[in-house]
C-alpha cells in the first residue's frame, strides 16, 4: 500500500469516528473547499449543510465500517449505518423522504457503500448508495415489502 493511500484510509477513518462523536466540524473540514458530492460541485459549505441536515434529524447517528479498501485516490467502504429519527428533515438528503416528516423516535440500522476521492488528504469527491427504503421501513413511513415470491392479496 502506498503512502498516499495510507494517509487516503486514514482520512476516512477519522471522518467515520467524527460521524460517531458527533464532530460536525471534524466531519466538514475532511471536504475540500471545492468538494463534489453526487457529481454536484456543493463545495464544503453545500456538503456542511447536508451534514448538519442528517445530524439534525438523525443525531445519533453511528457507524460500522464493515470493510474499506483504497486504491490510488479512491477509498470505498461498505458500512453499518444506524440512528433513532429524533428530528424533521429541511433538504432532500436521505432519499428526499424525511422533508418535513415529524420524528418516528425510532431506530434504523442499515448498509451504504460510500465511495470518496481524495487529493491532499481531502475529500474532493464523494458518492453513496444507501437502503433508504429499507431505512423507512425500519422508521414505519413505509410498509414493509412482501417476502420474495409471494403473491400480493388482492384489494
């Protein structure tokens, strides 16, 4: 393993154990000025206020780095994400589908898989895929799907 992608595992470590301490700002300084996020360049400042709108409705928020690999300036890690709905969310963060929702008081656990480009030890880049649907069924705003191959009951 290379230095660069020593320093590119530690980087996203230390973001992960921000996640669970709460650290917004940790969590906001490990992003460029100039960060994209889902191929939109937000910036630090667009990627803070996503941060702050999950912490906000989510502030327990914890996370299980099940496995992470780097390579070059990539570093994907595949996670166990959990927390309790205790806020109403602003933006359309975590699918879009908590804006507004009043807090469930329950809790979800559920797998990402976020993929991050770093330069400089920054994050520059960074995509996820997430089981929100799974994360609102958990939270009861949706129901829970029908076992594979079973046939729905007729309405």
């Amino acid at each position: 393993m290379t230095a660069t992608e020593e320093r590119n595992l530690a980087t996203i470590r230390a973001y992960f154990d921000a996640t669970n301490a709460g650290n917004l700002n940790a969590m906001i300084n490990a992003f460029d000025e100039d960060a994209r996020n889902h191929g939109r360049p937000v910036g630090r400042a667009g990627v803070a206020l996503v941060l702050r709108d999950i912490h906000d409705t989510f502030p327990d928020t914890h996370t299980t780095v099940e496995e992470i690999a780097a390579i070059g300036d990539q570093v994907v890690v595949r996670l166990t994400v959990s927390g309790t709905h205790l806020g109403v969310g602003r933006l359309r963060v975590n699918g879009g589908l908590l804006v507004g929702v009043a807090p469930t008081g329950k809790h979800y656990s559920v797998q990402h898989i976020h993929w991050f480009t770093l330069r400089d030890g920054l994050i520059i880049e960074h995509r996820a895929n997430r089981d929100d649907v799974g994360m609102m069924v958990q939270l009861g705003l949706l129901p829970a799907p029908l076992p594979f191959g079973t046939t729905p009951p007729n309405t």
